[in-house]
C-alpha cells in the first residue's frame, strides 16, 4: 500500500530532505544530528517538554472561560467587555499564524520558542496584576500573539527529534497534549475562581517558565537555507487549510450550539450541560496516539477522510437528540470522529513542506482558528431559526474535508491508495 502521507511539496520533498539531496547536505545531517541528541536523558526531556508545550496554549486560552464573572466583578467591567478576554486572546493567535511558523524557523526554533515562552511568561504575570479591563484584554492579545510562536514550532521541532517511522504515533500523542489543555483550562479556572481567579494566571505564568529551560532544537536558517513563504501556497496546501477550517467550524468551535439545544431544548442544568460536553473534549486526550497509529497503518488521508464522514453524521445527529444520553453520545462521537481528523490533519501537514514545517503548520492552524471564529457568527443566526439545521449545516461542512482529503494526490506518485 502507498503511503498516503508521504511526505511531499514543493519540489517532492522528502521527510529528510529534498530528493536531489546528498546524505551529508545541511538539512539532512541537521537533522540526523537532532536525532542523535534527542536520545540521551537530555534529550527526552527536551522531547517531554514539547508535549508538555502543546498543553499550555489551550491552557492558557480557555482558562478565563470559567472566572468571566469574577473578572467582571473584580475589575468593574461589563461581561460583554469582559468575555472579549477570550476572543482578544484567540484572534492575534489565528492570523499571526499565517506567517509566525516561517519566521519563526527563520530566526531559529529554540530561539523564538523561549523568546515567545518568556514573553507568555511576562505576560501573564501583568494578567495576574492587571487593575482594570484594558489592560487584561491587551495582555490577553499578547499571550494569544506569544503562542503563535509556540504551537507550530514545537509540533515542526518534534518532527526533528524523532525517528521517522514514530512520528504519526508522536504527532498523535502530541495531539493528546493539547486536547489535555483544552480539557483542564476550564478545571483550572474554576478551582481559581472559587478563590481568587489572578492565580490562574500565576499558574499559567509558571508553566510556562518551566518550559522556557528545555525549548525544541533547532537553529537560525539564514540566507539561502531561509526557509520561504511561497512553496506553502499551492492546491495541496490550500485542500489541507480548508480541511482544517471546517474541522472546528463543523465540528470543535460548537460547544456553543450543543449547550444552546441542551438548555433551551432538552430542558438540561447548565452543570448538567458542561458534563455532557465534557466528552468531545476526552476523547482526543485519549485516542490522539490511536490514531496516529491507525493513520500509519491505513494512510492519514484515508482515515481522516473517514474521520471527518462520520463526525458529519454524528454531529447532524446531536441537533435531532431528544435526551441526555443521545446527546452524550452523538457529541462524544463526533469528538472521537473530531480527534480522527485533527491527528490526520496535523500528520499530513507536517510532512507536507519539510524545507518550511513550521511555516506550514502554523498556516492550516490559522485557517483552523479562523473556523472556530466563524462558526458562532454563521450559525448562531440560524440556530434561532432552525435549530436542527444549523446542525446539519455545520456537520456537513466536514464533508468539504472529506472531499478535500480525497483530492489530495502526490503530482508525482498520483493517486495513493
């Protein structure tokens, strides 16, 4: 069978290199070398590190959720104000991805990863001080801008520090990471708004000053090894972005919708309703090196064109759900369908332009932040029309993933199986 996520790019890039490349260039010794390091003690803490990394910027992102109303006490603001916390910190973090990767393995991995650890760091540290709104949301953009920097660097470094035929199984495991982010920011905002919510802050400041001590490796590309923008625009690129898109537009960016029908529809408590959530959330805390497995064995594209399939009929479903327990079920199916894609997703793409992976995984992750922006501006407005079909809507979107993914052939090896 083909291997279906090969790499490729522009050019027909290698995982190691470019094909024309001599065993002994630059990019493949490099990395050879990186290898090496990442397997001494040192070396795996570095490794540890990385997906320790993963967790903070869904940490840090949607900590604030849970303390919204004790923020808007402590600093005198309004919540309308106050809930743009969330949207000042996830804003910068899509649109600075567009470029942020490629500039980053510019200026070298290790550099701009502990650079951008210190600035979150800071950052947070003033979130912890912050005496009035104004000041919060503008640390909230600074945070959000610092892990653009993060994210994309650390997935492109780990690339790097491990050996080749583990890295579907390790891009899986990282994915875990950040769902474990996703899944404690509103545990560790609670625990903080029960007794003070700037502790979270101190909290989140101080993970990332741990990480700071063992950023990724990797050094300054200068000059003609300066990696470009231009290979990651083309047809291959673009059907990976718009799959990421509709991945939360479709599918992560609804909790929203899913809460609206639990309360308004199935008459459930609103802590009811954060347990039924829950689910979406776990699943790719747990699956994420599953499928990265699964997508070595069956081929990334296949499975996550499958993956996204079935989590347009789940999520299709939990719109028509007339009970609590079909509810949990069509949503944590549509998670486990949801963490399918995005391990997929995000294997495919760092293998995509390996002379630029940073560049390329911070700019499909730009187009994925940009559907979880767009899903409560497109179907909020016809959820309170037709509740159902906003469902439908959304869900049916992944099949544009579904199609995507299906479409994504090597111009060199045609069509993989």
């Amino acid at each position: 069978m083909t291997d279906d996520h090969a790499p490729r790019g522009a050019g027909g890039n290698t995982a190691l290199g470019k094909p024309g490349d001599p065993p002994g260039s630059t990019q493949s010794s490099a990395r050879v070398q990186t290898r090496a390091e990442s397997s001494g003690p040192a070396g795996k803490l570095r490794v540890f590190a990385v997906y320790a990394g993963a967790a903070l910027g869904p940490l840090g992102g949607g900590v604030v959720a849970p303390m919204l109303p004790q923020i808007a006490d402590s600093l005198d603001a309004s919540m309308s104000v106050t809930t743009l916390s969330v949207t000042a910190y996830f804003v910068p973090f899509a649109l600075v991805q567009l470029v942020s990767g490629t500039v980053g393995e510019r200026w070298g991995r290790r550099r701009t990863v502990l650079i951008a650890y210190l600035v979150y760091l800071i950052a947070s540290l003033l979130g912890a001080v912050a005496p009035n709104i104004a000041l919060l949301l503008v640390v909230r953009a600074v945070m959000g801008t610092a892990n653009a920097f993060i994210s994309p660097l650390l997935l492109s470094g780990l690339a790097d520090m491990v050996p080749s035929h583990r890295l579907s199984r390790a891009v899986g495991l990282l994915a875990s990471c950040q769902a474990a982010g996703q899944s404690l920011s509103p545990l560790l905002g609670g625990v903080a708004a029960a007794a003070n919510w700037r502790w979270a802050f101190v909290g989140v400041a101080a993970a990332a000053g741990l990480l700071a001590l063992a950023p990724p490796t990797g050094g300054a590309r200068p000059g003609a090894q300066a990696p470009r923008l231009r290979p990651l625009v083309n047809v291959r690129m673009g059907l990976l972005s718009v799959a990421a898109f509709v991945s939360y537009f479709g599918a992560a960016g609804l909790p929203f919708l899913v809460s609206l029908h639990a309360e308004e529809h199935l008459g459930i408590r609103p802590d009811l309703t954060g347990v039924a959530l829950l689910g979406f959330g776990l699943t790719g805390l747990l699956l994420g090196a599953s499928w990265g497995s699964l997508g070595d064995r069956f081929g990334a594209r296949r499975c996550g064109g499958i993956a996204a399939a079935l989590g347009a009929v789940l999520v299709a479903l939990t719109g028509s759900t007339h009970s609590l327990p079909a509810l949990v079920l069509c949503w944590t199916g549509a998670g486990i369908a949801y963490s399918g894609l995005n391990v997929c997703l995000q294997n495919l793409t760092v293998r995509e332009v390996p002379d630029n992976r940073g560049g390329a995984l911070s700019a499909v992750s730009a187009f994925r932040f940009g559907g979880a922006a767009m899903a409560p501006i497109a179907l909020l407005p016809l959820y309170h029309t037709a509740p159902a079909l906003s469902f439908v809507i959304g869900g049916g979107s992944l099949l544009l993933a579904t199609a995507g993914l299906a479409a994504l052939r090597s111009p060199r090896t045609g069509n993989p199986a």
